[in-house]
C-alpha cells in the first residue's frame, strides 16, 4: 500500500490546489463544477461563486438566486457577506426542498420555488469540505464530508444522515479516511461509499455503523460508484475499471483505460459505460467485462481530449462532454458517433468554447451542460446544435 499512499498523496496535492484556486482568496476563479439537474420544469445548479439557481429553460429565465456566504468572524450563514462559500456538487432535489453542500462545510435546504434557507447544518461550526453532491433517499438527505483540521495527528472523512424536512442530526459514520469526495449509493438499508484509499464500505442507514462486508483494493478508487444489480462498478486510480459483487473479497473483473476512470460509469440493459479520462468512453459487458466497443474522442480534437463528466442516456443516443468543450453523441449499441457542431456549424469549431467538468442532465430528449464559463447550455441532439441560453455569472 506504500506505492498507493504515495499517489493518494500526489493527488490530494494537486486537486487540492484545483479547489483551492476556486474558493473565496484563490488564484483562479474557474467556473462550472456543479452539475445541473431539472425538477418540475426548473434547471438548480450551484456555482463556485457561492450561488444557488433555479432557472426556467423555457423562457429563459432566473426564477431565484441565493447566495451563500461565510462571515469574516467565521461560522457560515446565508446572505452578502464577505466571503462566498463554493460549491462543487450537483444539487439535489425532493419534493419542495433542494440541497447543497458548500466547500466551507455546511449542508443548506433551500425552498424550490422561493429560494429562501429552509435550513442549514451544522448550526456552528462545519462538518469538514464537502466536495461530492449529497443523496436524498427515504426521507434522508446523506453527504459525505472531509475535515480540513487534524485531530488525534489524523484526518477525518465521514458519511452524514440528516432529516430532509428539518435537517435534525441522525448520524455520522466513524472516520473512512482521509478524504471522501464521492457521493455514496443507497439500496434498500445498506449505504455504500467508495474512498480514495481503496474502500468500498458498507454502512446502516439506521445507525451509520460499519456492516461486516468491505472491499479492499491495492489501490484507491477515484469516482463514486455505481450499483447494478448486486455489482459495484467504480473506477481507480490504477486506470482500472472495477465490477465488484457485493460480498465478495475479490473483483468480479477488472477492465484497463488508458487513465483514470473519473467519472461514475453509467450501466443499462447488463452494459457499463464508462468514460476515461485518456478520452475514450468505454461499453462493457456487466457480466463477463469483456470489451464491446470504443469511442475515442481525441479524434475530433487537435489536444489530447479527457471525459470528466459521466455520460448520459437519452432516447437511442449516449450523450458524452469532453472536457475540451466538445459533445458528442454515440450509438449505444455500435459505438459509432460524431461530435455535435457548434450552432449547426460544419467547421472544426469546438461544440461549447469552454471546458465542461459538470455533471449533465437530461428532459424530453435534451441534454443540459454547465461548462466552466459560468453558462447553461442547450444540446438538442435530433437537431445536432447546441444552443448558449442562460449565463449564471450575469444573475443578482
């Protein structure tokens, strides 16, 4: 494990720095982590500014904007103070209430329709960065958080289950190491949660304690995982794809990339597939992981292509993001694919002329991208355009 700590080491570094350049005092304001997700005709989507949004496609328009800010004498609130509290992950919603966790440490449930802090948690003090995007299940709202500060000459990581109407405590789990940016998948009264340090744990939803099943990899996994069946798929810094079945102490298969599997994979009808970042998106048999074909980005891009973002299904297309800015849409079933030209132009232009790191939504058969220029894109895939609709830095 020496060679794996090294790394884990070498990754916190650099993507600490990447964070660190986002938040309030950082050297670069990059733009466009969180994610977009669409609840009753409405797109939310977090910003790195500090900003909750709730925008209407339709229009389009701002329907409410809500900062979220940290007080110079320190502890969080919710309002225009000095400091504004990033956001990494999607927003999650259910029923009337959106949830977002901020960088700074604290989970808020905003009113859906108004906007307004429903509540916040912890009420002092913070719970650790929270990087990943929280989950919502059975009246649970769960999210995984890390503590910058050291206790017992150790640092913390810990999944969290709060109440999702009033945000009162339920639990939080016993330390799962040093850092914990994934966001956990729950099925039934099992939590499972993957960790840079090369766990996939099980815990209670009751209780938050550790269940008698784990994995234990040579190496750390690098995304969240995904739950097929009674099959972990999730990816690894070893540029390994891992199908793990619950229960088991050895991998079911192992399927290599060219670099890291960053992004959760996305499973259907008994097939993975799993964007890489060495630009490639993968389809794999579920079962066997056997190789059913490639889509090799890099060969629309004069640069090296990566996919930060998971694909999405919709309709008969995979819809994928690269981090160049290009989208490109693949048949599922063959692997062939082409890259969605820029408002129907036929140049070499890129799709989006920004990078897109963000997780993408879908609704009736459009795909919506928040690319790292702070803008809401419109990609309609029948048509084969994408469509600038809505920037997210010119809101109040």
């Amino acid at each position: 494990m020496k060679q794996t700590k090294i790394l884990l080491l070498i990754v916190f570094s650099l993507l600490s720095l990447v964070l660190a350049s986002c938040v309030p005092g950082g050297a670069q304001p990059a733009q466009g982590w969180s994610g977009t997700v669409f609840h009753d005709d409405i797109i939310y989507v977090g910003s790195i500014g500090g900003k909750v949004m709730a925008v209407n496609p339709s229009t389009p328009s701002l329907e409410w904007s809500s900062t979220i800010a940290v007080p110079s004498g320190g502890g969080m609130s919710c309002g225009q103070t000095s400091a504004l509290a990033a956001i990494y992950g999607t927003p999650a919603v259910d029923g009337d209430l959106v949830y977002v966790g901020s960088y700074s440490g604290k989970l808020y449930a905003l009113n859906a329709a108004t906007g307004a802090v429903r509540w916040d948690y912890p009420k002092e003090g913070d719970m650790g960065s929270i990087v990943a995007s929280p989950l919502v299940a059975n009246g649970v709202v769960y999210v995984c958080s890390s503590e910058d500060k050291e206790s017992d000459n150790e640092k913390h990581s810990r999944v969290h289950a709060l109440d999702t109407t009033y945000g009162e405590f339920r639990w939080k789990s016993d330390s799962l190491g040093e850092k914990l940016w994934t966001t956990p998948v729950v099925e039934g009264d099992v939590i499972y949660v993957s960790t840079f340090d090369g766990h996939v744990y099980t815990l209670s939803t009751e209780t938050g304690n550790l269940l008698p099943w784990n994995f234990e990899a040579e190496v750390g996994f690098v995304s969240s995982p995904m739950l097929y069946e009674d099959t972990i798929f999730v990816g690894s810094f070893n540029h390994d794809l891992y199908a793990i079945k619950v229960g088991s102490d050895k991998p079911l298969w192992k399927f290599p990339g060219g670099n890291w599997f960053w992004a959760t994979p996305v499973v259907k009808d008994g097939v993975v597939y799993a964007g890489c970042l060495d630009g490639k998106i993968y389809a794999i048999d579920a079962g066997t992981g056997e190789g059913l074909w490639k889509f090799n980005a890099n060969d629309f891009v004069e640069k090296k292509e990566h996919i930060v973002a998971s694909p999405v299904l919709v309709d008969d297309s995979l819809v994928v993001a690269g981090e160049s800015g290009n989208v490109y849409v693949i048949n599922p079933k063959t692997g062939i694919g082409e890259r969605v030209r820029n408002l129907g132009t036929t140049t070499g232009e890129y799709t989006i002329n920004a990078p897109v790191r963000a997780s993408l939504c879908t609704h009736e058969g459009m795909v919506y991208i928040h690319a790292q220029d702070d803008w809401l894109y419109l990609v309609d895939i029948k048509q084969n355009r994408v469509d600038k609709f809505f920037s997210l830095a010119s809101s109040p």
